[in-house]
C-alpha cells in the first residue's frame, strides 16, 4: 500500500486590522508566515499595466497572456 501523497501545507486565513484593511495570511509547512492586503481587484490590474475598459477577469486574462 502507497503512503498518501502529502500536500505542500500551505494554510491560509484572513484577518481585519485595526486599519481597516484585509489581510490574507499564508503560513507554509515549516511556519513561516506571508501577508497580502487586499485591494480591489480592478484596481490592482490597472497597477499592474492593464487598460481599457474591460471588466476585472479582461483585464486580468490580458496581463496573464502577456506574461508568459
């Protein structure tokens, strides 16, 4: 019989802070942990070189193909 295959063990949990913002935080296997604060995502396409008028998943769909 095979030992199940184990994951990565990465968890992950969101936290309100005292700032008002949301942070999502990542804790890998050997407890290191990783914060992300959320932004609108729309926004956060346009930062990252997107334009026109599309809507969130086009313009996030337009910077994923140009990356590659």
């Amino acid at each position: 019989m095979k030992e199940k295959r184990e994951g990565f063990g990465l968890e992950m949990k969101t936290f309100d802070g005292a700032d008002g913002n949301s942070y999502l935080v990542f804790r890998t296997r050997n407890g290191s942990f990783h914060a992300f604060m959320e932004v609108e995502a729309k926004e956060a396409a346009r930062q990252c070189g997107a334009d026109g008028d599309k809507n969130t998943r086009g313009l996030w769909a337009e910077l994923w193909r140009e990356a590659d």
